[in-house]
C-alpha cells in the first residue's frame, strides 16, 4: 500500500500568485513553498480557479486562501476542483480530489514453516542430512559441478513441499 502526504486546508495568505485578484506577493507564499518542497509537496492548481472563501461583508472581497498540497510529480492528484455553489451557510468552500483506488489482489494464503515446530525441526535435519548425502567427489569440470549445483533446488523444494503448512493471513497475523 502507498502512502500519500496531503496538506490541505486554509492557509489564509493572500498572494496575488496563489489568487490573481489580490494585487499584491506576500513573502508567506514563499515560506509555506519551501516548506512544502522540503517534504517533496507541491501546490496543485484547482481546476477551476474561483475563490474559496466568499465574504459575507460587501465590503470585503473573496478570496482563495483554501490550497492544497501533493506529492509532486504525482499523476493521480494534479488537480482538485473548488465547489463553489456550496458555500452557504459557511463562507468556506469544499475542496474536492478524486482519489481513483484500483481494485488490488491481496494474498490471504501463505506457505510457512512454522518457527521452533517439529516440522521445521525435520525440515533442517532432512535438508542437511540430503545435501551431505550430494556426491561431489566427480566435479572436476564445470558441467559435473553444474549438475551437482543443480541438485540442491529440487531437493530443498521436495522436502519444503512436504513440511510446509498453508496459514491464512488474517488482520490480527504477525508482520513478516
């Protein structure tokens, strides 16, 4: 499974680079992207830029102070809309990103020997006692030391297929 770092929420700096309609830069700006870089975050652009934060006061204007930051390079979360016909009774807008989760095959079922069990007491003392039983007094070249070389995966297998149990993974199952 992936992590994904997000920051999100209302920063309230306004920057003309962050809200076109404020005329001015605000050093803030700055600060919030160097901090964001140093964790490998970038600011994703809304795909539609209006405000998200809508005054109540006539007098003041709206603004887009409302950002969101993502794991830059990311194909997944480049953009989020604003909705902005949500902003009654709150003067703040939702944000919204759409997460795509694919559908992903998770293994339930697992092959083992179980540790300090008779069969992994069996396992070890067979494996030993077929590799000392290998012949190797014929290698002199290098295809009778292949051939000696490759007798030791099917013996390692056919005595793991015959001690191994099937274990179901389960959430309460130990971390491998």
């Amino acid at each position: 499974m992936n992590n994904i770092l997000v920051i999100t929420g209302d920063f309230n700096i306004k920057d003309n680079n962050l809200d076109p309609s404020y005329p001015h830069h605000s050093i803030y700006t700055d600060t919030l992207r160097e901090i964001a870089d140093s964790v490998d975050l970038e600011l994703s652009m809304p795909i539609n830029q209006v405000s998200t934060r809508y005054a109540n006061n006539l007098n003041k204007s709206n603004s887009g102070i409302d950002l969101m930051f993502f794991h830059a390079n990311s194909n997944k979360f480049n953009n989020y809309s604003i909705i902005s016909n949500l902003w009654h009774p709150s003067k703040y807008v939702p944000l919204m990103v759409d997460i795509v989760i694919n559908e992903e095959f998770i293994q339930i079922n697992h092959q083992t020997i179980i540790k300090n069990s008779e069969e992994e007491e069996h396992f070890i003392t067979k494996l030993k006692e077929k590799i000392g039983n290998i012949d190797t007094t014929n290698t002199t070249d290098h295809e009778s030391l292949k051939r000696v070389v490759q007798d030791f995966p099917s013996i390692s297998d056919n005595l793991w297929n015959k001690y191994f149990k099937c274990v179901k993974i389960t959430k309460c199952s130990k971390a491998w």
